[in-house]
C-alpha cells in the first residue's frame, strides 16, 4: 500500500486542500493513522510571530499525531504570489522537504501532501511541483474543479503527469463553481478521455464539511 499521497490540481483554487483533508478523514475511518502536510504555502499571516497558511493549520488540526506547525508547513511566505517570487530570500530546499516527509513517514501510517498551484507551477527557480512530486516518490492525485475550462486542463495536466513519469493513481471532480451548468455530463466526458480513475466527486458547499467531502470518495482507495 503506499505510504501517503502528492496532492496536486488542473489550477490554483481548485480544492486541493478540500481533497486532502477528505483523504485524511478516509484513512482516519478505516483506522489508519495519518498526516497532512503543505511543503510549500504563500499568502501566510503572522500568528504569535510565526508565519501560517490558514490551508495548513487545518491539516495540522486534522491530523492523527500532534504536529508542530513548521513539521506540517516547512516553508511559508507572507505574499499571496508566486513562491518563486515570495520566498525568493527563502527559496525551498528539495532535500529539506524531502527529510521532512521521512520524519513524518515514520509517525504515521499515511502521509498526504498538498502540493502549490498547478502540476508545472515553480516553488523556487530551480523547482516546480512536478519536480518535487517525483523526488518524494508519492502517487499523485489530480484534482479537477468542475467548471468552464476544466476539460482541457484536466487532459493537459494528466498528461504532464504521465510525461513526468510518476503514478498517478487518479483524479477527484470538485464542484466549486456553483454556476457551472452540466456538471454531471462534463464529468462523464471527463471519465471517459481521462486515463485514471475517479476517485470521487466533491459537492459545490459554501463552507468546509470534512463528512460530506468525504463521503464522496470511492471506497476502494488504497
């Protein structure tokens, strides 16, 4: 069985974060003990001096094993941009991310990584998402949000992921745009041209209900 999960998505905003604690709550039910953790986070706030991401406080509070907030979120950045511009005093370490994630391998049964932004988004000059989905070595799940556009970025982005050489071991549909009209036959289309399984459909909800995202996860994940 794999030791955790890369999650990335077709865009930023898409519902990463959503699919993650989802998939924290999945493995939790079946007794497994699990992880959350954001390598990489810009757009943080300044709380009791330190630099959080609001995305990885909550994997920190949904995870099985008490956590302090730098194991979850290594490199955080007070600008809502880019990280290769935001952290450009403070680029990330491939090696430092990739220790980390040992350290937390060894806590616990699984662990789920949210990636930043896109499959080819840059988390440095040197780096990109793809880069470091490959160098920790973790299946990746695509996330889709189900709106105007999400076909062509669905099958680009897959077929990066493929390119890249890493598992992909499928893709969740997100329903984040409440006027997207036709959801249910976009998301049949995608099942057909998407060589991966859907691994569940999320429901557009105007606040976070870790119980109902989960349960629209398959029941057959690893």
């Amino acid at each position: 069985m794999p030791r955790g999960y890369f999650i990335t998505g077709i865009d930023t905003g898409v519902g990463k974060t959503w699919v993650t604690l989802a998939l924290m709550r999945y493995f939790s039910l079946r007794g497994e003990s699990v992880i959350g953790m954001k390598p990489v986070a810009a757009g943080c706030e300044l709380i009791n001096g330190q630099l959080k991401n609001s995305d990885a406080l909550l994997l920190q509070a949904y995870s099985s094993v008490a956590l302090d907030y730098q194991q979850v979120n290594p490199y955080a950045y007070a600008l809502p941009v880019s990280p290769h511009i935001a952290g450009v005093d403070n680029p990330v370490d491939l090696t430092v991310v990739q220790q980390q994630l040992t350290t937390l391998q060894g806590m616990a049964d699984k662990v789920v990584v949210e990636g930043a932004g896109g499959w080819y988004s840059p988390l440095s000059l040197q780096l990109d998402n793809a880069t470091l989905a490959k160098a920790l070595n973790l299946p990746v799940v695509l996330v889709v949000a189900i709106r105007l556009g999400c076909i062509n970025q669905a099958c680009l982005s897959l077929q990066a992921i493929r390119q890249s050489g890493v598992d992909c071991a499928g893709w969740v549909a997100v329903c984040n745009d409440p006027a997207m009209q036709a959801k249910p036959a976009n998301i049949d289309y995608l099942k057909t041209v998407l060589d991966a399984s859907l691994l569940g459909v999320m429901p557009y909800l105007n606040v976070i209900d870790i119980d109902l995202l989960t349960a629209g996860l398959n029941k057959d994940i690893s």
